[in-house]
C-alpha cells in the first residue's frame, strides 16, 4: 500500500490533517471537518458498460449528479458504479474512501479524471488520504502538483446535475 504521506511529503505539498470517525455521506464528512473555506469533495469511481473506461469524477458535495447526463458529457457508453475490485485495483482503495489520492495507486494511466469546474475553481479541497477516517485540506495548487506527478490530465467542466437541465450544454 502507497504511504499517500511520504508522497505528499516528497512532493513539497503542504496540508491540514483531520482525523475522525470514519465517515461514509457528504453529511457525516462536512460534520468532521470544520474548515468552512475548504470545498467538501465527492468523488465518483465510475466505469463504463463494456468494463474498458474508468472515471474519477470529482464533484461538490452539494451537486447530485445525473450520472447517464454525464456520460453523454464525456461520450462514454453507460456508466454506472465500479465494483469494490475495481477500486482496490485501480485506485488502491475500499468503498467509503475514494478519492482523487488514489490516483496514486493508477501507475498505468487506465482512469480519466474529470473535475466539476466548481470544485476546480476553489482555492482548498477536502480530500480522504485513502482512507476515510480522515481528511487532507489540500491547496488547488497541490493538488496540481500532485495530478502532474500521477500524470494524470484533469478534464474541467460543468457537471450536469439533477437539478439543472441546462448544465450539460
């Protein structure tokens, strides 16, 4: 398993660390962390019909996604939730804890990152360290170097959600 603090550390990436009870809802994970500057992420592991695609959507917890908007977004075939296999695979983790840090663990490039622009736009983002009994306040900045160092691209854009029709334009 990647010591996701040894890699933050060597990459000069500065954070805040919260521990608490694990937490598994945008609810619980917004009453751990005080830290009201801070944008509370969501992230969605997701994987297309045919098992070939793998995406990490990062969201705000206050967006409820319409998951089949979003694949027509991104031109993919179906998406629906990947497996627990699939995120131990692919992003190291279990459920309850994906996040945009277990791009650490896809040394093989197999998972496009998509990054709703609400998110991307905040100067701080809420973060598990791979696990979800605690939360990393992370700089966009760090963030940046962290994607750069995975060599991941970030996709930027308007997640369509079930409340706005007009957001997938």
């Amino acid at each position: 398993m990647v010591d996701i603090y040894a890699e933050l550390a060597n990459l000069g990436i500065a954070y805040v660390r919260y521990d608490h009870a694990p937490v598994f809802t945008c609810e619980e994970a917004d009453a751990a962390v005080l830290d009201p500057d801070a944008v509370q992420t969501k992230n969605l592991f997701l994987r297309d019909k045919r098992g070939r695609r793998h995406v990490l959507l990062v969201t705000t917890c206050a967006k409820s996604v319409d998951i089949n908007r979003f694949a027509e977004q991104i031109d993919a075939d179906r998406l629906s939730f990947a497996s627990p296999e699939r995120m131990a695979k692919y992003l190291g983790v279990t459920p309850g804890s994906v996040t945009v840090l277990g791009l650490i663990a896809d040394t093989a490039n197999a998972v496009e990152v998509y990054v709703d622009a609400d998110v991307w736009n905040s100067d701080k983002w809420r973060c598990h360290p791979m696990i979800n009994s605690a939360t990393l306040v992370l700089s966009r900045a760090g963030v940046e170097t962290f994607l750069a160092h995975t060599k991941h691209v970030p996709r930027v854009l308007a997640i369509a959600t079930r409340e706005d029709p007009g957001a997938a334009t």
